[in-house]
C-alpha cells in the first residue's frame, strides 16, 4: 500500500457520501457462541486496601485476608 492508496477524510466522505446503506455495509447473520455467565458470589472488603473483592479471591495472608493485589506486594499501603 502506498500512501496514494490511502484516502484522505475528505476523500473517504465524498466516497460514502449519498450512497445507499446498501451499498456500503454487508448485513449477514452470524452465531458467536456465549461465554457462559459469570458465577455471582458475595463480596467482602480486602482487610489493606478496602476493595470490595469476591470471597472466593480473597487470600489470607498472616490470619487477614487481602486481594489479589494487596497479597502479591510486599509493601502495602497502610489501612485506614
Ligand atoms: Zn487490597
């Protein structure tokens, strides 16, 4: 593709322009499968940051249990 190929804004407008959706779009039926739905759990505060996080995500480190984020870091930011 060279840059005479692409088409200016101006360009592209005065291409679609006027025409009828038709011509410029091609509506086809298609099937995507769903991912199923995601599983709803209660959640409870991570004991550092406050977050609301899923009870089955949260990970108990020395007796508290904290989220992903708060557990992974050696530092954390102090609770208020
Ligand atoms: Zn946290």
């Amino acid at each position: 593709m060279t840059a005479e190929d692409i088409l200016s804004n101006e360009d592209f407008k005065k291409c679609v322009e006027g025409k009828p959706l038709k011509d410029l779009f091609s509506i086809k039926t298609s099937h995507v499968a769903v991912p199923p739905k995601a599983m709803i759990e209660p959640s409870r505060l991570c004991e550092w940051c406050g977050e609301p996080t899923m009870v089955s995500k949260l990970i108990e480190t020395d007796g508290r249990y904290m989220c992903r984020e708060c557990s992974d870091h050696d530092y954390r930011p102090v609770a208020e």
